[in-house]
C-alpha cells in the first residue's frame, strides 16, 4: 500500500470516512457506520435506492457482496501491522432471501484470531483464514451470508 493512503488509514475514524466517500461504495449507497479504533469491528450499512435495486425490486446481488468485499482485509491489515502481507483470496455468496429496505453486515477481529494467524506466520509460512458473514435486514432476518477467505503471510525480514 503506498504511503497516501496508509497515512488515510492511519485511524479508524479516516478509515470509515475514506470509504464511506470510496467511489464503489458511494456508487452503491454502502456506508461504513462504525469501525472500532483497535480495528477489531466495523459495521457496514446500505439503504435500498433506485441505483441498487434490480429488475425484481429487491437489492443488486452486486451491491450485497460489495458491502463486504474488504473489510476483513482492511482490518486484518491494521491489526497485524506492516510487517504481514494480507490479500482477498476467494469469497462465496448465498443468498437466503431477497434483501429489501436498509441491510447491515458486522465484523468482528478478535484478538484470539489475530494471536492465531500471527502464530501460524511466524516462520513465515501462509495462512488461509476464513470468515462468514451474515448480511441481515432490519428486523435481523439474514438476506445473505458471504465467505471470505483471506492469505496471510508474514514479510521477509
């Protein structure tokens, strides 16, 4: 990551304005609402616009996974420091019901997991860590649930 936009993502409170005004996110009418300052939670919300719903009158498929596309990474990448290299490897959707109105999706980085990888990096091998998270609607009722898998590798010293 270059040197701009680390100094962008330096505290949790630039982090959730820089994507909030992020061209993907804005575009779909994602908001990033919370991140916690020890980047270990965020909570992403999106409103249902006439710019995110498809042809059915539910929200794009699209804009649902977009609200979770980075932010294990981003958060991972925060917690574990400069010295980890951390991409997206793969991710899923399944889509259990249509998602209508105002949808919110929650991470949560516990230290235990963050203790984890770092132990599985040490001698600098990869690690493929893997979440779900669930997209629910208003009343709490799932719409979505993603599964993200992340590599992790600590840097060469």
């Amino acid at each position: 990551m270059n040197s701009t936009i680390r100094r962008w993502l330096a505290s949790a409170g630039a982090m959730r304005r820089m994507l909030s005004t992020f061209a993907p996110y804005l575009g779909a009418g994602i908001r990033v609402t919370d991140i916690a300052d020890d980047f270990s939670s965020a909570t992403v919300e999106m409103g249902q616009h006439w710019y995110n719903t498809n042809y059915v009158g539910t929200h794009f498929g699209g804009s649902l996974y977009s609200m979770v596309d980075p932010m294990y990474m981003l958060l991972l990448m925060r917690r574990l420091g400069n010295d980890y290299i951390v991409w997206d490897k793969s991710a899923s959707i399944d889509f259990i019901r249509p998602g209508k109105g105002k949808v919110m999706a929650r991470f949560e980085l516990t230290d235990e997991r963050v203790d984890e990888i770092r132990a599985a990096t040490a001698n600098g091998d990869k690690m493929l860590p893997e979440w779900d998270v669930d997209i629910v609607d208003e009343s709490g009722d799932l719409v979505a649930r993603v599964h993200k898998v992340l590599y992790v590798r600590r840097k060469n010293r």
